[in-house]
C-alpha cells in the first residue's frame, strides 16, 4: 500500500474571514525569541534565494493553482498574521491543488497550502493556526538552525529533497490520509528533521502571531484534533509519523496555551468562509453537483455562488446564469462579479463583460483578482496597452506573479500592429517559463529576444540584465 505525506509545516486571499478584535496591539507582549544572524545562521538573500528557487521547482512539479481570487482570499489572512512578525518580504503564498490536508514553508518565506486543508477546516481561524505554525518555523529559522542540517548537505540540497517529497507524496494515492503537522516530516529519511522541541516553539510562536493578528487560538488546538481523527482513518502509519508523531501531548499543550489567552468569539457561522471553502471544493473537483444543489437548495448564498462556479467550468452558460441570479437576489459579491464576467466572456459578451467588471476593477485598484479580469476583458477587445498598464501596476510588487506574466504574455502575442511585438513576447514568456520552472527555456527565450534587439540599445540592456539575473539564478543547483 502506497504512502501519503501530509507534511504540515516544513516550512508551505475581499476578504475572507476578517479577524477578530481582540484589543492586543503588540506582538512584542509576547516572549517570541529574536533569531537574526549569528554563527551557522543562512544570509537572509540565500535563503530568499533558495526560497524562489523552490518557488519555481514546485510550480513546475505540482499542481499550483493560478487563481487570483482564491490566492488573495488566503494571502490576506497569511499577510495579517504576517504583519506580527519582523520578517520583511516572503517569496508568496502558493495554493495547491490536492486533496490532502498538507502545509509547508522553506527558508526565505516560500508557503504553500493545499485545498484539501481549505475543504477540511471549518473556519478561517483554523487556516490561520497552520499558516502562523508555518510563519512560526520561518521566522525562528528552523530550518537554518537545524544541526542535521548542515552534516554533508547544503541547503538547497535538503530544499530539493523537500520538493522531491513533495512530489512523491503527491503520486502515493491509496492510502487515505496520513498527517504531520511538522516541518520536519519530509526530510526524515534523510535525518534532517527539526527537534521536537523547534515543533513545540513553532506550536507555541504560532499561537501567539495568529491571537495577535486577532484570530481565535483555539482553533489551532481544533484543527490538531481534526489532523488527528484524520490519522486514525490509515492502516499504515510512515516511519516519521513514528518519530515525530502529533501526540496527545503535543495537542493537550496546544489547548492550554489556548485557554491560557482571553477569549476570542468563534468564527464557526463566518459566510466568507463559506465562500471560500465551497468555492474551493469546485475547484479541487472535491464537490459533486448533488451536493452543490444541495447547498443552493438551502438558498445559501455560498451555494449558489459555487453552483456557478461550477457549471461555468462546464461551460453551461444558461445554468450558471441562473445560478448567479439567485445569488444577486440576495447580496452583492466580489466572486459575484468575476463568475458574472465569465460567464459573460463565455458567451463572447464583451461589451456587457466590461460594463460588469470596469467599475468594480476602477473602484477597488488594489484588488487583483478583479483587475486581472479587466485586463482579460481588455484583451479580448483588443486594447492591449491598456490591458498590460493594467496588469504591470501588480507585476512591479510582485515580479513572480505568473497570471500576470501569462497576461502579459497573451497581449503582447495579440498586439500584431507592434513593431516590437516579438522581442515583447519572448521576454514575456520568458519570464512565464522561469518562474514556471523551466529556467533553461527562459535563458534560451531572452537570448533570441537579445539578438532581435541588438539595434534598440534601451530595450537591449534591458534584455541582457535580466538575461544575467536568470543565468544567475539558475546555477543555484537543488
């Protein structure tokens, strides 16, 4: 019988599930150790760079999600827990697309989260308890720390090993779910795990960052509980559950510190939520339509939006039309107006397409989601530089974000009255490849896109630097 890894911790978006207020303004009330530099300690760009070099080896083995919405749903709660700490800039939250409950975070602040952990939580708050776990081991550089660590394996070394597990795990499907909220977990056969005791810290650091970040500490002992009941379904347990295994212990330790802390109302009834997780069902294909009727049929709100969801994938128009006016019916929606210019798009709409998402797009300028759907409109009208104005207002914060590069990309291919168009398309799709994980592609990409601009000496030292900062990256092995 095949193995499953649920590796909960190594270290891997409007608004979902707004936090609590709980009246507690600073982290710093909390004893949360100060790990900088010192001796054995990674220089903070490496570990950045090991970071994104992870960042694009898991988009080219896993099956990452490219959802704006949904990304942005998750990296608002990510970011307010975040804001606790004194770590500057992560390398991103990715969101992948497997049914198993599974978390983990690599040096430099790469996190990932899997849409089975989404479907299987019951609030927010309990996101937030894996995510600040995550944040916890990060930001107190466990991974850096660890002895084992550095015993005859650099660290890009153990990150390849981390995604090489990862990857493994994804292929081992027979046995049910077996979970490991621990960083530690991949990297057992190689005998580089975290302590139990750099565990119990990032347990207890965690806790701290998401009831600071106003989120309910229970439910970080909740959904222990929820991991553990997980654990008792599978008839085989691998050799690093038995090592490093969620012990009572460790979940009676998690629900005294919790009831150590005030009182923060549960979130159990929270519809954003609601949204979300149905939301992210369809997406995963881990809802049927049966029980998305059955959702809608209790004139849910979440469950008329997930109906059409649901069968615009189908590309049944009519029904999700039908879905989207029942929900109309009873409020007005972010998620609303992206399915409504959908389908609109499907139905080759543009114009009403438009009308349906500008103001929304004009109104909130910092929403992505909403103003890469304008940009996709855009596009399809054919206003290219409009589109690409658009999209790079987001890709100048984030030079990673591979939806925008994809739209960047898709214009830039179309603009056919361009008289740079094809340097323009061979720099965009290089960068589609690298942070793709085809690093080698991306080099031979802009090289080509290096000799169309040999005459251009702006566009061409353009080029040539990003050129050298790909060829750079790439000769960090993992």
């Amino acid at each position: 019988m095949k193995r499953i890894l649920l590796a909960c911790s190594l270290s891997l978006l409007p608004l979902a599930a707004q936090p609590h207020n709980v009246g507690f303004g600073s982290v710093s009330q909390f004893n949360v150790p100060d790990i900088g530099g010192g001796v054995g300690l990674l220089d903070q760009q490496k570990e950045r760079d090991i970071g994104e070099k992870v960042f694009r080896e898991v988009n080219k083995q896993m099956p990452v999600t490219q959802n704006p919405w949904l990304e942005d749903q998750l990296f608002y709660t990510f970011s307010h827990i975040l804001s606790q700490t004194q770590f500057s800039q992560p390398v991103g939250l990715v969101v992948i697309n497997d049914p198993q409950i599974n978390a983990f975070a690599v040096p430099g602040g790469l996190f990932a989260l899997n849409t089975g952990l989404i479907n299987s939580a019951r609030n927010m708050d309990e996101v937030a308890g894996v995510m600040a776990h995550e944040i916890a081991h990060v930001t107190q550089r466990h991974f850096s720390r660890s002895q084992e660590a550095f015993k005859g394996q650099g660290l890009l070394s153990l990150a390849g090993i981390l995604v090489g597990a990862l990857v493994a795990s994804q292929a081992d499907g027979d046995v049910g779910t077996a979970v490991m909220l621990g960083s530690q977990a991949a990297l057992m056969d190689k005998q580089l795990t975290y302590s139990r005791n750099q565990e119990r810290e990032a347990d207890r650091i965690g806790m701290q960052y998401m009831y600071a970040a106003g989120y309910n500490p229970q439910s970080m002992a909740d959904f222990f509980e929820v991991m553990h009941r997980a654990t008792s379904q599978v008839s085989f347990l691998p050799d690093f559950w038995l090592t490093h295994p969620l012990t009572s212990e460790r979940m009676s330790e998690a629900r005294l510190r919790a009831n150590q802390l005030p009182r923060v109302k549960s979130n159990l009834l929270d519809e954003e939520f609601e949204i979300l997780k149905w939301y992210t069902r369809v997406l995963s294909r881990q809802a049927t339509e049966q029980q998305l009727q059955a959702a809608a049929g209790q004139n849910k709100f979440a469950g008329w939006l997930a109906m059409a969801y649901f069968q615009q994938r189908q590309g049944d128009y009519a029904a999700a039309q039908h879905a989207l006016d029942m929900a109309k019916m009873q409020k007005s929606h972010v998620l609303l107006t992206l399915l409504q210019t959908d389908v609109y798009l499907g139905l080759n709409k543009l114009e009403e397409a438009q009308q349906n998402i500008q103001s929304a797009a004009v109104i909130m300028p910092e929403n992505r989601s909403l103003n890469y759907k304008y940009a996709e409109v855009l596009i399809r009208q054919a206003k290219y530089s409009d589109a690409q104005d658009v999209v790079m207002r987001f890709l100048r914060n984030n030079d990673h974000d591979l939806n925008g590069w994809r739209l960047m990309q898709n214009a830039a291919n179309l603009n056919r009255t361009d008289p740079l168009r094809a340097i323009q398309v061979l720099r965009y799709r290089a960068e589609v490849e690298f942070w793709s994980g085809f690093e080698e592609n991306a080099i031979k990409s802009l090289l080509q896109a290096q000799r169309l601009s040999k005459d251009n000496q702006s566009l061409s030292g353009t080029v040539k630097a990003r050129l050298a900062e790909m060829q750079k990256a790439r000769m960090l092995k993992i």
